[in-house]
C-alpha cells in the first residue's frame, strides 16, 4: 500500500488577523502603528527612567556644561520639570555646551553636593560659569532659563 501525501495539510493556518483589510491599512497596522505606539511610549518613559537610573554616581562637576540641575527622583516638582531637560539634552545633544547636567542629589553617592553647593530645595539649576542658583518648579520658567539663562 502506497502512502499518499497531500501537500499543506498538515501546515497552520498563515493568514493574518488583518487580511480582511486593504493593503495599504494592513500595512499601516502591522508595520507603521507598532512604531508610532514605541515612539509615544518612548516620549513618556525615557525621562522618568533616566531620572530614576542615571546620575547616581557623579564625581564631579561638567565645566563644560552650560549648567547642572540638582534633583530628587521623589520630588514632585523635579518629576515636572525633568523631562523637559531631558529633551533639552537630546535635543543638544551635539553641542556640549548647551547640555545640562543632571544630579540626583538622592542618592547616596551625591549627597555631598547638598552641602558642597548649598542646595536647600529641589529642583535647583546652577550656571556654571555665573555660580548662580535657582529654583524652578514651572516647566514654561525651566524652558525659558534653558533658552536664556535667566528664568522669568
């Protein structure tokens, strides 16, 4: 007795969920979308896992940077006014020279600029070439001090 084959029969079904849509809308769905939904959630979350991971060991000041921002990842306020440093950063990112350095004064390793630099509230932006100090807690005054040096 011979054993006869029939081809595909064993084979999954291939068809995608989608195949009932027109090819540009497939398209759409399965290639575009997944990207537009990576960026927006990649807008979000970046400055928060940046905030939280990085800056925990600062040996010292940049005094190449334009100036320092001295945060706490629990603070409210810094929480506000990170992510807009955050993509003032990346932003300039080629240019050194506008970059802000960002300190997590939380963490154990940086405590020491608290009494090193008289940090007495969060967040605090420090010019480094003026040594003058401020505390801004408004997003629109944190743009404005990144763009002219002075906030409102």
């Amino acid at each position: 007795m011979r054993k006869t084959r029939i081809k595909g029969g064993n084979q999954p079904n291939k068809t995608k969920k989608t195949s009932w849509l027109p090819k540009p809308i497939q398209f759409i769905v399965n290639k575009v979308l997944p990207v537009i939904v990576l960026l927006v959630v990649g807008y979000f979350f970046a400055p928060n896992v940046s905030m939280n991971f990085q800056n925990n060991d600062v040996k010292q000041l940049d005094n190449q940077a334009e100036a320092v921002m001295f945060y706490k990842a629990d603070c409210s306020h810094c929480q506000k006014v990170y992510p807009t440093v955050f993509w003032h950063n990346v932003l300039h990112f080629q240019n050194h020279a506008k970059q802000v350095q960002t300190i997590n004064v939380a963490n154990v390793n940086n405590q020491h600029y608290i009494s090193d630099q008289n940090i007495e509230s969060t967040p605090t932006f420090k010019n480094i070439k003026t040594g003058r100090a401020f505390v801004i807690t408004d997003k629109q005054q944190v743009k404005q001090y990144l763009e002219k040096g002075e906030p409102k």
